[in-house]
C-alpha cells in the first residue's frame, strides 16, 4: 500500500509509482495530511466528494483545506483555504469546476477549482448544513440542517424555496432522486415524503414500516434509476422501499456484530443500467460491509476495527471507493481489485498442455469424428484431480480461430465442450458467458434514447392483458416492449412479443439494457424469417420443422394428421414462448445454454426433439383440446434427454432439410447503434398500422365524445348538486341570520340592563368623588395647619436651643467666678495661718514650735488634700450634670433617668468631719476650717440648684418636642 503525505505542499502527485491494489485490501493509495511547523500535527479529513465523471475528487479538512485529487492524471492540488472546518461538500454541479462547500458558520460557498475564486456565497441557515444534494441537471441544490432544508438555484445562487417544521420533528435527510425531479425529505419521526420539484406539490408518502421491524432512520441510499430506496439507523436491519409501488418489500438483517448503521451507498455497475444490486453499509464498528440486496450476500468489505472507516464516497461509474479513516487519513480503494475474486471466470476444466508445430500439422488432423449417443460427463479419479488431454489446434486456421473468440477472453469452441461435459453453464457465471457469446454491444446511449421516447401506445393496457402480480415485473415489461416497438414499427403490432420477452425480462428484471440487447439478438438470430408472413405465423420455419420431424418421426406427423393437428399448434406455441410455458426456470435456463451456444438452427430442431421425446403421451391423445393442453402446459419430460436429442437431429439430419442451410449464422447487434430491423412485408405492417391508427382515432374520438357527454352530464349533476347546496347554505343563512337577530335583541336588552346598572354606579362613584374631594381638601387644610404649627414649634425649638446655649455659658461663666474667689479666699486663709503660726513660734519655745509648726504643717497638707477632694468632687459632679442635660436635649424622647437617689447623701460630696481630725487641730485652725466647709456647702448647694433648674428647662422642651412630633421631623 502507497502512502501520500500533502505536508505544506500545495500540488503534487498522488502516488510515485503505479497502483498495484492488493485483492485482500484493494487500497489504491492512503493519503495523510502532516503539518511541519514547531509543533506537528495531523490534519483530518473530514469531508470527501466525486464528481460527476468519477475521476476526480475534492476532500476537505478541519482547518478548511480543500484538496483537488485527479485519479486519472495522478495530481492533487490545493483549491482553497476557507480557515474553517467544512461540514458538506458537492462536486457534480453544472459547470464542472465549480463546488459548493458548507462551513461551520453555517454558510454554504461556491468556489472554483481552477481560478481559485469565490463564486458566491448562500446565507441562510440557523445550524450546521450536514447534506448537499444536486439535481441530476446541475441546476439546482438543496442544502440540510437539522432544522431547516432550502432550495437553491445554482445558475442565480438564490434561494428558491426553504423548508421549514417543526422543531420537535427535525430533519434527517432532503435529496434528490436520480435521474429525476423528485425530491425526497426524510424526518426523524420516520415519514417519508417525495415531492415535485418545480412546483413542490407533494406526490406520495411512504407508509409506516410495521411495527415488529420499526426502527429509526437515520441514514439512506438510492439506486441510480431512482427505484429503491434503502433505509437503516440504530439496529442491524435494513428496509428496503420500492419508491414505484410505495411499500416496503425486503427487510435485510445484518451480522450480530452490526449494531448501527452509519452510512449507505450502492455500488455502481455498468451492467445493470441503474438499478444498483451492491450496497454498500458502513457500520458501527468501522467497517464497509457491500452485500448483495438480491441474494442477500456479502460480497466484500473495507476497513477494519484497527483501522475503521468515519464516512465514504463511490464514484459515479463504480471504480473508487473514497473512505475517511478514524485516523483522519484518506483511502482511495480499487473496486475491480476487491471484486476480483468475485468476477473471475470459472477456471478451464480442459487444459491446453501442448501445441503441434506448424510443419507437423496434417489434414488428418482437423477433422474430428462425429459419434452419436450420451454425451459423457468427465470421470473424475479418486483423488478428485481434473483429466488433461492433449488438443491439437489447427495453426493455420487464423479465421476459424477469430470466429471462435468471444469478448472478456472466452472461446466459443471451449465453452461448447463445457456444455457437453456439464450439460450447463455454472450458475454463477452463466449471464457473464451469455453476454460473451451473444456479444453484447451495451450501447447505452441508444438504449437510453429508446427509453426516452416513454411507453408505446400499443403497451399502454399491458396490464389488462397481461396482469402480472409483480409490479415491477409489469413495468419493465411495458419498458422493454415499448423500446421494442420504437426499435422496429412491427413489434407494436406483434401479438406474440410479450410471450417471447417475458422469461427474459424476467431474468433480467434489474438491468434492462441487458435485457434488451438480449431479446434484440434472440430476434435478430433465432427468429429469422418468423415476421415474412405477418401478420399470420411463420409458415416457412413451420414447414422446415414438418420437414425434420417427417424424416425422423413420420408415424407421430402422420398421428398429427390423422386428428387434423397442424405445425401452428404442436411446433408455434413452442416457438412464440420459447418454451417457457412447458419448462421450468431451471430447464429452460438449461436449454437456452445449448441455444445461445450453438446455431440458430438448434432453437428449431429443438421443436422437433421436444415432439419426438413426447412421442408416447402425443399417441395417445385423440382430441385437439388435449393436444392445444399439452403444447401449454409443463409435462413430465426430462430436459437433458431432450437436449441430448436435439444434438443427434443436429447431427443425423440431412443435408437438404435441415434448418441450418435456410438460416444465417449468428450475427452480433452493431456497437453504437441498434441496426435496422425491417426483415417484415412492409405494405402488410404500414396497412395494419394505418388502419390500427385509423381505429384508434375513431375510439379516441368517441371516446372524446363520450368524455365530453359525462363531462356535461357531470356538470349537470354538479350544478344540480351545486344548486342544492346553495339552497341549503341559503336556507343555513336564514336560519343563522334569525338566530343572529334574536341574539341581538337579547344583547341589546342586556346592554340596556346593563346602562342602567352602570348609571347607578356612575351616580354613585360621582356621591364618593365628591365626598372624597371635600376630605381630600379637609386633609388639605388641616396639613396647611399642621404645616404652620410645625413651623412655629420648629421657630421656639430653635430660640430654646439658643437660650439653652446662652444659659449653659452663663452658669460656666459663674461657677468658673465662684472657682476664683473660692481660690482668693483659701489664698488668704493660709496667709493669715501663717501670720498666725509665726505669732505663735515667738511665744513658745524653739522645739516646741517646731514641733507644732511640724504639726500643723501636716494638718495644713491634709486639709489642702481635703480640699482638693472636695473640688474634685464637685467639678466631676457639675461634670456629669452638664453632660447629662446635653444627652437629654439631644435626646428628648427619652425617658430621664435619676442621675441620684438622695441628692444630700452623704457619698456624693465630703464632708469636713471626715477630713478633720479634733483631736489634731487647735481650736483657732478647727473653726476655719468648719467655716469653710460651710461656704463650699453653700456654693455646691446653689451650683446643684442651678443645675437643677437647668435640667428642668430641658426635660420640658424634650417632653414638648416628643409630643410634637411633627416639628422633629421639620
């Protein structure tokens, strides 16, 4: 396995040497995305897309690279840088350069692959666009979120239509069908609706899955022709949903090991015309299961639980497979190499181990004996080992050799000893051999073209004639006669065509170009002459089967017509089925082995042998019902007897009957274009047709004339249904009208009542205006009032405050006079108690008077500390007091404490007995000292009064102030 890593290059190529995928994984090359810078990373891959011719894909990372990758020309390129993750990519559109790329901003962009410009740029959408969808056109898109879905036009890039629902059902999927201009939408409730694309009218919904299988969808595919669609989700079941018939016809369970399903896609193939057969399932765990949805096989797979798959793309034709890895890296896988195994040829049960040299070849050598009898199957030996025989080529034969050389490598002379060993093609590779040896051209274009022209006129009532059960079995039916018919105009009037086309048809249901080519050769080859008497059956090759079965066989022709049985019935019904009435599907897929094998001539002798091995019950039957029976009806016949008779007629005919000299060899459909059938007598096809069209006109116009009659006849019931119903609406309205009056002269009456009720209140409501009005200005006045008092108070509180302060400085300045002549006063009593001491020092002696000066001295310091004590005292009392009437002035709602209980207890002031001693004083100092206590009495008793009277005045003004509170709050 190859290995790219882009790194910072902007173009390169792809792979160095050349791919050589494995069988096993089929990896063309694994693509990585490494960044060089200071800290290397991985960027991952996250959106991949093909366009419309499959060679050429754009993938984009989480950082908004869009890469171009050409397969084919081994380049990659980098387109854009969008510095953004892109969330859905679209490469298929008209002009194929272009690309639509949706971002994580919820914008959608159209960029160009080689000018590297931006187109345009579409707004709209509320959440991430997870689905891009391109009309089969180029023309328009549509774009999915989870909330919304909206129609683009791409050639104007402008909004078309948007699809809007309601939240709590959400959006899974819109897209467009294949090859059509449907548009399916998908919701998470698991409707399903498919609507017209230019007009949007809804054209059918998908009924709900039953019950018992009911899962959630959640992801989805459909076939290229539009057909199928396969639905899965969170289970290992897969619905499988005919869009033509609109029901459910498969349901596919998955491995156990399959829990979810997180992606479909069908596998292109170039054979089967559209109607894909391999789907693609990417599971939970990674891996890309394709099974077939016919035979409900697994083909191969992808990836693996180390290295699991995120998200894949098919190409269009069915050549790549471009997977996202887990690991953020791109594979590019090789279809043909995965499905190699599958499509390989069965291998050659006879080897070639020698070639003869050219000098040593005889003319003995070319010629082979002819033996008649069983043909013997290979006997294999014990050790189940395969017998090689020499064959001897003949070297010189180069045109014997090409003839025998059929397309994909096979070789006719080959495959014919096959057949005679096995009786049969494998099962497996029996329409791969067929379309080898019919050599099928596979002109797409000019089946497609034939397709185009729609359904024949002759094949509109199939279905009345022929009502198959199986609807899908009737359209393809219906398609493949009607490109019959535009083929070549007789084979609209060819009864027989449907009884011939069926068994094929039926085998090659899903892939009708096939189809087609098949039935074109078959007709072309094996049914020479059979139209040279049209309209009646083909009396020359019913002749050339007498002829046969008269050598071979003339007691059972002399048996035919003895009972007046003709070659129209024993040997055309045969032919016109191509036995497919009187064979099972195993049988005749027997039989039509031998025939595509060998000359035209053997589909005749085959008529001839059927009669000859049915000999014994023909004998017996007398009646021309149980012959028309026989020639209808499956016997009891075994085919490989037959077949083994058809090779002795083959062999033991003569020369001048046998078919073989009548009838060309076998010639192969032209490539390109179908070539012109016209082997018919013209005059007898153009009468028919003229007369048939001539008939068809006369029923078209009566049945235009009939249509017109019961379309007028219509009208008249419909006037006439149209009149009574008018009559009744009016009679309705008549009614309704009356009940409406009446309803009205009830509401009138109630809208009377009602005024009345609403005057008194009126009344009422005007008696409380006016009773609110004359309190509303009562409270008025009063606030004035109150306002005026308020003020008043405010002007005496604030003169009282003012001679508060006038007072308070007036009673300092007179305790602060009484403090000084108190002082003055002391001053001159120790003066004179000095005077005194020294008169008394004279009169005594020396020690004496210092002794009594000491003495005395120390009285004179007790006194003096009695007489600071005692202004302590009352400084500290007048202190508290003043303190005390300041706190109730400013807090006058409060309620006054007593500051004393007794104001003359003794504890507040000192007294002088406590501070003189009798013993120790003389009398002289003694009665000083008393009076001046006295005075001290006296001066604290008026300061006490003062204060008093002070604290009297303020608890007033307070109590006032608490009364009023109004002025307060002033």
């Amino acid at each position: 396995m190859q290995s790219t890593d882009l790194g910072n290059k902007e173009s390169g190529k792809i792979w160095h040497r050349k791919p050589s995928p494995a069988t096993r994984d089929g990896i063309i090359v694994n693509i990585i995305h490494n960044t060089s810078d200071y800290h290397p990373k991985v960027l991952r891959f996250l959106n991949v897309a093909f366009d419309g011719t499959g060679d050429c894909l754009i993938a984009g990372d989480h950082q908004g690279n869009i890469y171009v990758f050409d397969l084919h020309g081994n380049r990659f390129n980098l387109v854009q840088r969008t510095a953004q993750a892109c969330t859905a990519l679209a490469f298929n559109l008209r002009r194929k350069s272009e690309f639509l790329v949706a971002l994580a901003d919820y914008s959608i962009k159209c960029f160009d692959t080689v000018t590297k410009e931006l187109v345009s740029w579409m707004r709209g959408h509320e959440s991430s666009v997870f689905s891009i969808s391109v009309h089969a056109s180029g023309k328009y898109a549509i774009t999915t979120s989870s909330d919304t879905a909206q129609l683009w036009d791409l050639d104007t890039f402008q909004r078309k239509r948007k699809l809007n629902i309601r939240q709590s059902v959400g959006i899974q999927k819109v897209f467009f069908l294949p090859l059509s201009n449907t548009i399916l939408s998908c919701f998470k409730d698991n409707s399903i609706f498919a609507w017209e694309c230019d007009t949007l009218f809804c054209k059918y919904q998908l009924p709900a899955p039953p019950e018992s299988s009911s899962i959630l969808y959640k992801v989805f595919a459909v076939t290229r022709d539009g057909r199928i669609l396969a639905a899965g989700g969170k289970s290992n079941h897969l619905h499988l949903w005919c869009l033509e018939a609109r029901q459910l016809f498969r349901i596919i369970q998955m491995p156990t090991k399959v829990r979810a399903i997180r992606h479909l896609e069908f596998l292109p193939d170039s054979f089967d015309a559209g109607s894909n057969q391999v789907l693609g399932v990417l599971s939970q765990d990674g891996i890309m299961r394709f099974i077939n949805i016919q035979t409900c096989k697994l083909l191969f797979e992808i990836g693996s639980l180390d290295e699991g798959i995120s998200s894949s793309a098919i190409s269009p034709h069915g050549r790549y497979i471009a997977s996202i890895m887990e690991n953020g890296s791109l594979n590019i896988y090789s279809v043909q190499a995965l499905t190699q195994e599958i499509n390989k040829p069965p291998p050659p049960l006879v080897k070639v181990i020698e070639d003869l040299p050219k000098n040593k070849l005889s003319s003995s050598d070319l010629k082979m004996k002819v033996t008649s009898g069983r043909v013997q199957q290979p006997a294999k030996s014990r050790e189940s080992k395969m017998q090689t025989r020499i064959l001897k080529q003949d070297l010189t034969g180069d045109f014997e050799s090409k003839k025998n050389e059929l397309p994909d490598g096979l070789n006719k002379k080959r495959l014919q000893i096959l057949l005679k060993g096995y009786g049969e093609y494998p099962t497996k590779y029996r329409m791969f051999i067929w379309r080898s040896l019919l050599q099928l051209p596979e002109n797409h274009t000019a089946f497609s073209t034939l397709i185009d022209k729609g359904t024949h006129v002759a094949f509109l009532n199939l279905q009345k004639k022929y009502p198959i059960k199986s609807r899908k079995l009737l359209r393809v039916l219906q398609r493949t006669l009607s490109a019959l018919a535009h083929w070549s105009v007789i084979f609209s009037d060819t009864p027989y065509l449907p009884l011939l086309a069926f068994p094929f048809v039926k085998l090659f249901q899903n892939n009708q170009l096939i189809c087609f080519e098949v039935i074109a050769t078959l007709i072309i080859n094996w049914c020479q002459h059979w139209f040279e008497y049209f309209p009646n059956p083909p009396i020359n090759i019913l002749s050339m089967i007498e002829n046969v079965l008269a050598f071979h066989d003339k007691e059972l022709l002399q048996h035919f017509i003895d009972h007046d049985i003709t070659s129209q019935l024993y040997a055309w019904p045969l032919l016109e089925t191509v036995f497919s009435e009187v064979l099972t599907r195993e049988e005749w897929l027997k039989l039509f082995d031998n025939i595509f094998s060998n000359h035209p001539s053997f589909l005749l002798m085959t008529v001839v042998a059927y009669n000859i091995c049915s000999r014994t019950p023909l004998l017996s039957c007398n009646l021309k019902d149980d012959f028309e029976f026989f020639f209808h009806h499956r016997n009891n016949l075994d085919i490989n007897v037959v077949i083994r008779q058809v090779y002795h007629l083959m062999e033991t005919t003569p020369t001048d009957i046998h078919p073989d000299s009548m009838l060309n060899v076998f010639v192969a459909l032209t490539k390109g274009q179908y070539p012109v059938f016209n082997q018919y007598p013209k005059f007898i096809v153009d009468y028919q047709t003229q007369e048939r069209e001539r008939i068809r006109n006369d029923e078209l116009d009566y049945l235009r004339e009939r249509q017109t009659v019961e379309d007028m006849q219509a009208k008249v019931d419909q006037q006439r249904v149209e009149d009574e119903a008018w009559y009744q609406k009016q009679e309705l309205l008549r009614k309704a009208e009356e009940t409406r009056r009446e309803m009205l002269l009830q509401e009138e009456e109630k809208m009377i009542q009602q005024r009345q009720r609403l005057a008194a209140v009126k009344r009422e409501l005007k008696v409380k205006e006016m009773h609110l009005q004359d309190a509303a200005r009562r409270r008025f006045l009063k606030l004035q009032q109150d306002q005026q008092e308020m003020e008043l108070r405010r002007l005496d509180d604030e003169i009282g405050r003012k001679n508060l302060t006038e007072n308070q400085e007036a009673v300092a300045k007179e305790m602060r006079a009484d403090a000084d002549a108190y002082r003055r006063k002391v001053d001159l009593e120790e003066h004179m108690f000095h005077k005194l001491i020294e008169a008394g020092e004279t009169q005594s002696q020396k020690t004496q008077k210092w002794k009594e000066a000491e003495g005395k001295e120390f009285r004179l310091r007790s006194a003096k500390k009695a007489s600071a004590l005692s202004d302590a005292s009352r400084k500290w009392f007048l202190k508290q007091e003043i303190n005390a009437a300041v706190e109730h002035a400013e807090n006058p709602c409060h309620k006054e404490e007593p500051r004393f209980q007794n104001e003359q207890d003794s504890s507040c002031l000192p007294r002088t007995s406590q501070l003189n001693d009798s013993s120790e004083m003389d009398p002289s100092t003694q009665i000083s000292l008393n009076r001046r206590a006295v005075e001290w009495d006296t001066t604290g008793q008026n300061l006490i009064k003062k204060v008093r009277n002070l604290r009297q005045r303020l608890t007033a003004r307070a109590r006032h102030r608490c009364q009023t509170p109004h002025l307060l709050a002033a």
